[in-house]
C-alpha cells in the first residue's frame, strides 16, 4: 500500500548494510516491514533459540566435568515402565522407566551439535567454491557448476539417505564414523549446493563493483579480494541462508534417526519417535508428543527468527 | 526451438555421467567388495570367489577396456542393475513398487498443488487482514511441525482410535480406501511449506503495475487474479512443480514405511536397513534421469507460458 513511502526509504550515508538493518526506523513504515528492534516476535523466537542451545551448551559442560543433574542422568530409572504424564514425572516414563523429559532435554543436544556441524560443513564447503567460481569464471566455474548441478540433480533426502548408509561406520583418517558423525557428514556434504550457487550467483554480480576494481588497481592479490573483499559483502546470504536452513537439518537428523541411521545408544528426538511408532497402538503417547514438541518449538522459532533476519539483511526486499 | 531443445540435451550429458560417476564411487568404490555379503555369512571361500566373478568384481576399477566403471556406465543406460541381495531383478522389484507409490503421491500431488495455489491467490488478494495473518501462522506453524508427527497422530487417531481409515494397507481391500488417510497426511504435511512458498510469489505479482491498471480498467477481481496475476506467477510455479515431479516416483518414503505400503519408498527404506546397494543405486540413478529430464520440460514450458522467455 505505502510503496512509494518504502522506496524512498534507503540507508543513509556511512552506514553499513549491517548496522542499516539493525538500526531502530526513525517511522513505522508498515507492520511487517523493518528492523528487528520492532519485532517483538523475532526476539522472543531469539530468545527460545538461545535457550535451546544454552541447554545442549550445558549438556556438554555437564558430561565433560561429570555433573550430576537431571538432564546428563537420562539413564537412571525413576520410576515404573510407562507411567503417564504426572506432577512427579512430566512426561511420563518409557519402556526402561527413564524419564521422557530427560530424555527430550538430552535429545536437544544431538540435534543441535547435528544441525550446527553439518552447517559448518556445508558452508565450509559451499562458501569457498561459490566464491572461486564466481570470481574466477573460465573451467573452474565449469567443473563446480558440474559438481553442484549433478549432485542437485538427486532428489535430496535420497541422496542423504545414500550418502548416510555408505558413510555409517566406515573408517575415514583413521577415524571411525559412528553415531552421529556420519549422520552430520551425510547432512553436510549434500546441502552445500544451494549455499554454493547463491554466492557464486553474488559474486558475479559483485566481481565489477567499483570497490573489486579499486582493490585490483591497488594489486591487491586475488585471495585478498576474494577474502577480504568479496566475502564480507555478500556474507549476509550466509547467515540467512544458515537459519533457514538450520530447521531442515533439524529435521533431516530426526528422520535419519528414525531410519535407524543415527545416534544408536543415546536419546534423540528421532529414536524417541521412532519408540513411539510402537508404543502408540498401546495408548502410550507422550514419548512422541514430547519429542514433537520440542522440535515444534525450535523449529517456530527458527523459522520466524530466519524471516525475520531476512527481512532485516537483505536490503533488497525492504526497498521493494 | 529444435536447436534450443537440441543444446539442451547435450548438456544433460554431462550431468548424468556425473550421476553415473557418483553412483559408482558411492556405491562401488567406497563401501568395498561385497561378495561377502551377497554369498552369506560362513560361505565357503569357494563361493565368495564364485559371486566375485559373476557380479564382475575382481575386474580393475577403472582404466581398463573392461573395466567395472564402463561396466557400470553400460548397465545404467540400459537400465540393467542387476539382482538384489535376495537375489530378485533389481528392475522388477522397482516396476512393482511403482504402481502402489504412484496412487499415493499423485493425488497428493494433485492435493497440494491445487489447494495451496487457490489459496495462496485468495490469501495474495486478502493481504493484511485476519485471514491473511492466520493463514501466515498456521503455514509456519505447519511448517514446523516434524512430517513424522503428522503421520504418527493422523494415523493413531483417524486410523486407530476413530476407526475411520484402515490403520494398514490391506491387499484385500480397494487401493483407494487404503490410499485415503496416507494422501490425507501427506496434504496437510505439505501444505504450509507450499502455501507459503505460493503466497509470496503472488504477493510479488500483486505488487506490479499492471495489477493497479487491471484494477483500475474495472475487471473483476475473479478476471484479475485467474487471468493476469495466476498467468504471470505461472514460472515459478512451474519450476516448483517440475521439481517435485521426480519426488513422486520415490513415493512418500515416509508415509508408505508407516503404512507398509508396498511402493518405492518402502523398499528404499528396506534397502537402507539391509544396506542393499544394488537397489539404492538403481532409485537413485532413476530418480536423477527423472530429474533431469522434468527440468528440461520445465525450461520448454516456461516458453510457452511466457511469451518474453526466448531461446537463445
């Protein structure tokens, strides 16, 4: 409605993209569009994120130093076998009598290291050969777009699915891929395309921008400019790209946890579910409404949060 | 045209000698030999040896006339992969599996597709009212809610507790009655992610000019959205649907796992636990020529939806 009003809007001078889309409006402009100081809902979806990995944060610290509180003690029994949700027990008890609460806390951690390693790898992959191909043109950019465009050309939870069952307790260095290295390999080594083609599609567009051709005047060397130059301007994509993509390797873990191709001796939310499978015709819902739940929450979050950081970064979509 | 549609195909090439090339490190490099497990456990050396040399693979890798890589090349394109871990044709187990898959994911194809763009042009029309906001909540809010869930729940309290759907497939039983409640599923699974991708694609329509001088010509809004914002926002959604086409061979892996289907995507799930290569390397293989080849449809069709998209 108040295009005209938005167009007019850009950032001022001196200013960078990122302080731009931090920075408070100085007027409403409309009710979905602006930064994220307005929206309450970006934050309290912050909020929960954080919480989130707060919770696997401590999870790890605990095993480390060998705390003993709830969620580092899953195994312990505490009560008899499939007890419902009560005050004592919030969500009920499984088949071992372990607490289904400690388990969904525990799960968070699995999820998370999952999701977070396997975002690593694929921008660690994705970054560097979008960036090459970009700049450089020529053949490397034909051998990467090869590479990207024949591993797209899989249907991808198939081909995570491949790279899982051939990955899964294989030796790679010396070192044996169990649990949930193979699972966060798998993930990692097949999501980098859309990362990689993004930023290839970028840098060109960025290659013969005043600020390349001066440092190229002043010899900077191609790694600098690469580096140094190009990559900070177009890592916004990365970051909105990461939350976006942060919910599907969420989810990716759990179904591969359900398959049976992930963490085997530990709670997570796919084993739990894939508990649950049987437990349901028995009348035993709470294993997988707990584990539903915490995926339902981390993933609202992430979602509205990836939205909202979006709407904030990419400078385009506000100008519109 | 022809020339356009002929470039196109030779660029496929290189695409699927990729996927060939992929398949058979994946698949034939990395996880070593496998005569071990195809003979059984305890066979004796004899027949180890036997296997080796029926499945070709005591030949070099590579760099050799025969050779199992051109080996592989020759089987694939003529769609020949051999026999499974129990022994059955790899290519009869999959033509068997096609039938029951595609009477899941089609209507559910169908399903999505024609809900969420209907809706998605209502909810692009009604942009900033209540109807707008909810819809935008309950889209995330599907989004967010794990594909498995919406299985396990639907199939507990439709199929289990409610008696309404058979809780399994039943050979006995007509398919449509057992296809009912998976394609229920999968629609409602599948439809925030697509409600909300449409939404935004209509919402940039609905922005241009030409949707202004449309509205200021007096058109009604029926003629508006069906006539000029659904035939200028048709690209991406061919690109979307395109996409998905291949996915409908593979069938909902999921849904059919949960509801013992007989289709694609129960057998890749029984081959992942069996880690029965032969069989994930022919899906994988088919579903990627699939692929390639709805991405050419794709590229054709835009020309003829859009007349300014030319072909050189």
């Amino acid at each position: 409605m108040n295009n005209q009003q938005n167009k007019t809007e850009m950032a001022p001078k001196g200013i960078s993209l990122w302080q731009d889309g931090l920075r408070k409006p100085a007027r409403r402009t409309s009710l979905w569009v602006g930064g994220l100081h307005r929206r309450k809902l970006a934050m309290a979806s912050f909020v929960i994120i954080v919480v989130y990995f707060l919770l696997a944060g401590l999870i790890y610290v605990g095993e480390i130093f060998n705390w003993q509180w709830a969620a580092v003690k899953w195994s312990e029994q505490i009560g008899k076998q499939y007890q419902p949700p009560s005050a004592q027990h919030i969500f009920g008890t499984d088949i071992f009598g372990q607490s289904v609460f400690r388990k969904t806390l525990y799960g968070a951690k699995i999820s998370l290291t999952v999701a977070l390693c396997a975002s690593f790898v694929s921008i660690a992959i994705g970054v560097p050969l979008g960036a090459l191909a970009g700049y450089f043109r020529g053949i490397i950019d034909d051998i990467i777009v090869w590479i990207y465009s024949t591993l797209s050309s899989i249907p991808y939870i198939l081909l995570i699915l491949a790279f899982a069952v051939v990955l899964r307790d294989r030796t790679l260095f010396g070192h044996k891929l169990t649990g949930i290295t193979s699972v966060y390999l798998a993930i990692g080594l097949t999501s980098w395309v859309g990362l990689c083609r993004l930023i290839r599609g970028e840098v060109i567009k960025h290659k013969e921008r005043q600020y390349v051709l001066a440092a190229r005047s002043y010899g900077c060397s191609n790694s600098r400019i690469i580096f140094r130059h190009l990559l900070p301007n177009v890592f916004h994509l990365v970051i909105i790209d990461f939350s976006i993509r942060f919910v599907a390797f969420i989810h990716a873990e759990v179904i591969l946890s359900f398959l049976g191709l992930g963490e085997a001796n530990r709670p997570s939310w796919g084993a739990m579910i894939n508990d649950a499978r049987i437990e349901m015709s028995r009348g035993v819902w709470w294993q997988m409404a707990a584990a539903t739940l915490a995926i339902f929450f981390i993933s609202l979050a992430l979602n509205i949060f990836g939205d909202a950081l979006r709407d904030c970064l990419d400078p385009k979509l506000r100008i519109q | 045209m022809t020339t356009y549609i002929i470039r196109r195909l030779l660029y496929t090439i290189p695409i699927v000698f990729g996927v060939l090339l992929l398949t058979f490190i994946l698949f034939k490099v990395v996880p070593g030999d496998p005569a071990i497990q195809i003979a059984g456990k305890g066979a004796s050396p004899q027949v180890i040896e036997e296997v080796r040399q029926e499945y070709g693979l005591s030949k070099p890798l590579f760099l050799s006339w025969d050779s199992q890589f051109l080996n592989h090349l020759k089987n694939a394109l003529t769609f020949d992969f051999g026999r499974a871990l129990d022994r059955e044709q790899v290519i009869d187990k999959i033509k068997r599996g096609l039938g029951p898959s595609l009477a899941i994911t089609i209507p559910m194809f169908l399903g999505i597709l024609i809900i969420s763009v209907g809706m998605s042009l209502f909810v692009a029309f009604a942009r900033g009212t209540v109807w707008d906001v909810l819809v935008v909540v309950i889209c995330v809010a599907g989004m967010s809610i794990p594909y498995l869930s919406f299985i396990l729940f639907g199939q507990y309290f439709l199929a289990y507790k409610w008696w309404i759907f058979p809780v399994f497939f039943e050979p006995d039983l007509p398919l449509y009655k057992c296809a009912a409640l998976p394609v229920l599923i999968g629609v409602a699974a599948g439809l925030g992610a697509n409600l909300h991708f449409y939404r935004t694609v209509m919402l940039d329509e609905m922005r241009n000019d030409y949707v202004r001088t449309a509205f200021a010509k007096g058109l009604s809004t029926k003629r508006v959205l069906f006539k000029h914002v659904l035939k200028n926002a048709m690209v991406p959604i061919i690109t979307r649907v395109t996409l998905t086409i291949p996915y409908l061979f593979l069938g909902s892996l999921l849904l059919e796992r949960f509801f013992g289907i007989p289709g694609l995507g129960y057998l890749m799930v029984e081959a992942t636990s069996s880690r029965d290569y032969f069989v994930i390397n022919a899906m994988t293989y088919i579903s990627a020529i699939l692929f390639v080849i709805f991405n050419l449809l794709a590229d054709i069709c835009y020309a003829l939806v859009d007349p300014r998209v030319s072909f050189e």
